[in-house]
C-alpha cells in the first residue's frame, strides 16, 4: 500500500538549556575591604560621593635624650564613588507574553554575569593605578616558587602589614609554578597541589588567581627598552623629587611616556651610587631598588628629552618623609615596564570598596541584591514603558575603589 503524500507541520521550539554561565575568576571584590562599602549610611554626617580615612602618621628619631619636637601630620586617603555601570532591555507586549516571560531569569542572570564582570576588570585597576613599587621585568613569566618567594621577600623588604597578606596572579602562571613544584622532593606539599592543582598559601600569603587583569599598555620607551638618562630634577617643599627631565627617548615622540607607566632606578651606573629604598619605619636602607610611578602622559622634546611626574615623592633629605638613601643626581639611569598585565601583593587589608545601595525606583518594583558568585551589589528595576507598550528592564551599580599606595606593590607580567 502506498503512503500518502502528508503534509506536516514542523514545530521548532525554543528550550531553555540551563547552562552554567562562563563565569570569570571574580577575585577583586572578593578581596576587597569594605569597611566603607555603604559609608553613605553607616557614617553620620558624612555628605557627598567621598568619605576620607587616615593612614599611619610618620615620624624620624633623634639620636638625643633631649626633646625635638616635629610635626605631627595627619594622613588621610579618599574613596570617592565615581563609576557606574547599567544594562536594560525591554520587550513588547506580545514578545514578554509569547516568547520570553518563562526566560526572565535566565536573562537577568546572564546580565547581573555582564555587570559582575564589568565592575571586576574596573576594581582590577587598582594594581597599576594605586602603586609604585613592582616585581618582575613585565617580559619573564612566573614559573617558579623561587620566583613567588622573591615576590614576597621584596614586597615585605620595604616594610609590610603582618597580617592578611594576599597575592594575585594571572590563571595562567600556576600550571608552571605547581608542574615546576613536582620536580622537587617535597611529598607532602606535592600531594597537596597535585590533588588541588592551587598554590595555595605559600610563606605566609595566600595566592589567587584572576582572569581579568589590569592590561596596561606602556609608553614607547618601555615597549623600545630604552635606558633614560636623569638630565636634572624638581622638588617639593620638603626635598622629595617630584619632576625629573631624562634625556634618550626618540625625538618628538607624542608616546614617549604614558600616564601609569613604571620606572626602577639602574644599579651599577658609573660614578653614582645605587639607589635603595628606605625601609618605611626606621628609614634604613633596604635591599628594596628604587622605582616610581608616572603621574601624566609625558611626550619627548625635539632633542629626546622628556619631562616626568612622579609618585612618591623621592627625597633624600632627613625627615620622617625621607625614603631614598641618596639625592637623584644627573647622570642616574632608568629603565620603564613594557606593555605587562598588573598582578598584585598586598598586606593589611589596604584595598577599599565603596559600593552603596541604590534607592528603590518607586512606583516601579526594584530590589538590590549580592550577587552570589561575585558580591557585587546590583539593583534591578522593571517597569511598562506606556508610550511604546513595553516592559523594561534595568541592572545598574555604582561604586568606588581606592588603595593605599605603600602597602601595595603590582606583580608585572608579560602581555602575551
């Protein structure tokens, strides 16, 4: 018997597949010390988008049982919330009620994954834009414990907070570190980081990892390799060089120097003496070299000589501020960072997060929430758009985020 020619209709349906997001290494807020997180709130009288809080006052002893009086000089840190981030999407009348009602959620979390990583890679900034001092040449990977141990050594040379010492790094070092580790007979740890793959704690700091570091990309005398010549210096009113004019860069280039950029003073110059960092308490002279961050883009003059900002203040004169072991004479070299990502070191909680809660958007149903994966606090609002007939949705954070410069130190790894 032959079959009829039917004629069918196929039916394609749209079907929800729960899938897990492709979530990033969320770390930076996780990190973060959030005593001021809601200052706007918990602190009273406290008006406008900034609150400030002190850091330690400085001072220098007397070799004399008789008194000397200095300044006491009060220190005190910004956190200003200046960032904001949003995503909304709205749906007609017929497409909320056919097509997408039952798929809500699932919308909303893949926003609140978008937003949670907007936010990531904005805290992830902290590492280049709120320090100075720097491990590693932005071109050799960390591949080694040794290495992880001459990062915390000389972070802590300088003088380090004792206590919550953490370190970030990118995802890609630790299969080196820990395959490097196997190598060695060490069964105990071995075991530990074959079965965990993780680095773990290691010499008193806590390791993690990020796939959402800071990317700074360098001057051209950084990414050329060229050694800076100091030409002559400025001062502030007490004796810290804040100004220095170098002499080699490329004539008339507009990208000599770019704002973030980071320096350290060479070693073995001839007829100068190496420059070392007082430790920060007691100002001794460390094994710590001698580096800086630029303050503003710096272009070269017909002649290659560029003019640069720098932070800290580097000064030499006595005083509790004093925290170089010689004056910056002409003739000193510097070598600038490549293009590198910014990992970071840090001790005593010195990374701050402000993240307030946003106001409920009356007549419109709103709630904030904590995001369960990164701890960002996200509102979200929705409501009917009356003169295009639609409902509209809306995901919106604001934060700010600062830290504290000397407690900190960025881990320079390649760009590749």
């Amino acid at each position: 018997m032959a079959i009829p020619n039917n004629i069918l209709q196929q039916v394609k349906t749209y079907n929800e597949a729960n899938m897990a997001l492709l979530l990033n290494m969320n770390v930076w807020l996780n990190l973060a010390n959030m005593k001021f997180r809601h200052f706007n709130d918990q602190i009273p009288s406290n008006l406008g988008s900034s609150v400030s809080f002190d850091i330690p006052t400085r001072f220098i002893t007397s070799n004399t049982l008789t008194p000397a009086f200095q300044a006491a000089v009060q220190r005190i840190q910004n956190l200003t919330v200046d960032q904001q981030r949003s995503i909304s999407y709205a749906f007609n009348s017929e497409q909320y009620i056919f097509n997408v009602r039952d798929y809500m959620d699932q919308f909303g979390r893949s926003a609140m994954a978008e937003m949670s990583a907007s936010i990531e890679i904005d805290l992830g900034t902290v590492a280049s834009y709120n320090t100075y001092r720097y491990f590693g040449d932005g071109l050799t990977n960390i591949s080694t414990s040794l290495q992880l141990d001459k990062l915390i050594e000389q972070f802590r040379v300088f003088g380090a907070a004792k206590n919550d010492t953490k370190c970030v790094l990118n995802n890609l070092s630790y299969p080196n570190i820990i395959n490097s580790n196997l190598s060695q007979f060490a069964q105990a740890r071995n075991d530990r980081e074959a079965y965990s793959w993780e680095v773990g704690s290691f010499n008193g700091c806590d390791f993690y990892r990020s796939n959402l570091l800071h990317r700074h990309v360098a001057g051209n005398v950084g990414n050329d390799g060229v050694t800076l010549t100091v030409v002559s210096t400025v001062t502030n009113a007490d004796g810290g060089v804040i100004q220095i004019t170098f002499s080699g860069a490329s004539a008339s280039d507009a990208d000599a120097i770019k704002h973030y950029d980071k320096a350290t003073f060479n070693d073995g110059v001839a007829n100068r003496n190496n420059l070392r960092f007082l430790t920060y308490y007691g100002h001794f002279p460390s094994e710590a070299p001698v580096q800086f961050r630029v303050e503003a883009d710096a272009a070269s003059d017909v002649s290659g000589n560029v003019v640069v900002d720098i932070f800290p203040p580097l000064q030499a004169a006595s005083g509790a501020f004093q925290n170089i072991n010689t004056e910056i004479v002409a003739g000193m070299q510097v070598t600038f960072l490549p293009n590198h990502r910014a990992g970071l070191i840090m001790a005593g909680r010195p990374f701050y997060v402000a993240m307030p809660t946003l106001p409920m958007t009356n007549p419109f149903p709103s709630h904030t929430a904590i995001d369960a994966d990164t701890g960002a606090s996200i509102r979200m609002y929705n409501g009917w758009l009356i003169d295009q007939a639609a409902m509209g949705t809306f995901h919106d954070a604001i934060w700010g985020k600062t830290g504290v410069d000397d407690y900190m130190m960025m881990v320079a790894i390649p760009d590749s």
